[in-house]
C-alpha cells in the first residue's frame, strides 16, 4: 500500500475518508435548506419589503402606486420589487407602459409548511389567552367565575355578552 506504512493507518485514513464523505454530504443538504429558509426570512425581515408585500395582499399594483402609498421613491420601490421577484414572492405582468406587481402564494405557503411544526408551542397559549378572556368578560358581567353555580340569565344579559370568537372568525371546534 503506496503511503501509508501499515494495514492500519490505511484503514484508519479510510474509516475517516467514509465519515467525512457521509456527514459532510448531510451537512451540505442540512446548510442548504437552512440558508433557503434564512434568506427567505432575511428578504421578509426588511420593513419596506413587508410594506410592499402588504400592500400586494389586496390587489396587484404598478410601481408607481406603491411608491405614492408608501412614499418611497421610484429607485427604492423597484429595488425591493427586484428582489422580492428574484426571490419568487412576486411577478410582474406588463399592461401598456405600466409593470403590475402581484403576489406568488408558493412562498408563502412554503414559509407556512415550515412554520407549521412551530405553532404547536403557541396554540396552547393563545387558547389560554382566549379562556382567560372569556373569564375576565364573565367577571365583568357580573357572572361567577368558571365551575361555580350560574344563576339564570335575564333577556337583557344574555343579549349583551360577547359573541363567539371561533365562531366569528369563521372556524369549528
């Protein structure tokens, strides 16, 4: 064996080649899918970006309407609109002399896949939020707290109590 004296400083070299090639491989994927997700975040973290996205949430818009609703300068807006469309979250159609500017839903729903396995640490505090407020409308009414006898409402209570937030928002239990 050309370079290395013994069978095992060759087998040593080898075993180390094998788990650098292997984890390094892991690695590169690991840091890839990261950085897609950081410069995702990195694009969106900017407040003009988030304006002009907002914006874009109601309806397409040319350039210049961002620019007078955000008081941006044309520059600017066409700057963010740039990377905004190389980073996939918008695109563009051409109507006469004007570029429209409308939102790509892929993005986002990529950005909410991934947010997805994150929500299960804040849902339980938001339905704490949501009993919490409940209780502090009951004491507020005048009713017992939660678990203690209720007397029988009056037409009057009854008709102003708040209405159902799940219910309002348009969601099932």
């Amino acid at each position: 064996m050309r370079g290395f004296p013994d069978l095992t400083a060759f087998t040593e070299k080898l075993n180390q080649d094998i788990f650098l090639h292997k984890y390094t491989l892991t690695r590169i994927c690991a840091v890839e899918y990261i950085k897609g997700m950081e410069s995702v975040f990195e694009i969106i973290a900017e407040p003009n970006r988030r304006a002009i996205l907002s914006l874009l949430v109601s309806s397409q818009q040319s350039v210049g309407e961002i620019e007078r609703q955000l008081h941006m300068t044309q520059p600017t807006v066409s700057k963010h609109l740039r990377v905004l469309r190389d980073a996939g979250f918008v695109e563009s159609t051409v109507d006469a002399q004007r570029r429209l500017y409308r939102l790509k839903p892929e993005p986002f729903q990529q950005v909410d896949a991934w947010l997805a396995q994150f929500r299960r640490f804040w849902s339980a505090h938001i339905d704490a939020l949501e009993r919490h407020l409940d209780r502090m409308d009951k004491a507020r009414m005048g009713q017992p707290p939660h678990g203690a006898a209720t007397p029988k409402k009056s037409k009057t209570q009854e008709n102003t109590t708040r209405p159902n937030r799940e219910r309002d928002k348009g969601e099932t239990k």
